[in-house]
C-alpha cells in the first residue's frame, strides 16, 4: 500500500507544474491588423506626462521651453488647474481650452502674473 501512496504523491508534486506552463503557438497579431490611424478608428490614449512636472516649481524657465502638443485634451477646468497648481503656479485665471485642446490662462509664480497652457498630455508650458 506504500507505493500507490507515494506515487500518488510524485504525480500530484509534478504533475500540477505542466499544468502552469504556457505555450504559444501561431503569430500573436493578426496577419492584415491595422493601425488606428489606418482602419480610422480611434487613436490611440496617451497617458498624461508627469515626467516634466516639477513639485517644487522649479521656475518659470523649467517650463519655458517644453512644447505644448494638439490633441483632445480630458482635462477638466478643475483638473488643469490643480496640474498648474501641481508644478508651482498658483492663482490660475481665465482658463480657457483653445481650439487646439490647449488650456491657455494666466497663474502666478513667484509673486510674478505668467501666461500658462497645459497640453493632453498634462505638460505645462509658461511664456
């Protein structure tokens, strides 16, 4: 009767790891697949860059030269202003998204009125 047991106890110790293995087999895109941009349909989500925000402010010269990009910016009025907020503006006014999905206003930064946008991609920009 030992051996039905510890046979028992091999199969089911080695047994179960075949049963975690995972094999591919075929190509894992399809041959004709399209880009968005070719099939027309929806292009793809950008996450928001919170690469080029600076906590601490870093000055209006850390965002002077960052380029702001077109594109159907989510944002909300809300959430751009906490975004400026976030990278050391304070007092944002006259937000307005332009028709580039720009938001473009003014906020203050050092007891100094700069203009400023935000991008879809959350990159703030001061001039």
């Amino acid at each position: 009767m030992r051996t039905p047991l510890a046979a028992l106890v091999v199969v089911t110790l080695f047994g179960s790891s075949a049963l975690a293995q995972t094999t591919v087999t075929g190509t894992p895109a399809a041959p004709d697949a399209k880009t968005s941009q070719q099939s027309g349909g929806q292009d793809s989500v950008t996450r928001p860059n919170t690469d080029k925000m600076t906590p601490d402010g870093g000055g209006t010269a850390a965002h002077a030269n960052v380029q702001l990009e077109k594109g159907a910016n989510s944002f909300t009025e809300g959430e751009a202003r906490s975004r400026l907020e976030k990278s050391g503006y304070a007092d944002a006014k006259n937000l307005m998204k332009d028709e580039d999905g720009i938001w473009r206003g003014t906020a203050a930064q050092g007891g100094k009125q700069v203009k400023v946008g935000l991008d879809f991609k959350g990159n703030v920009s001061a001039q």
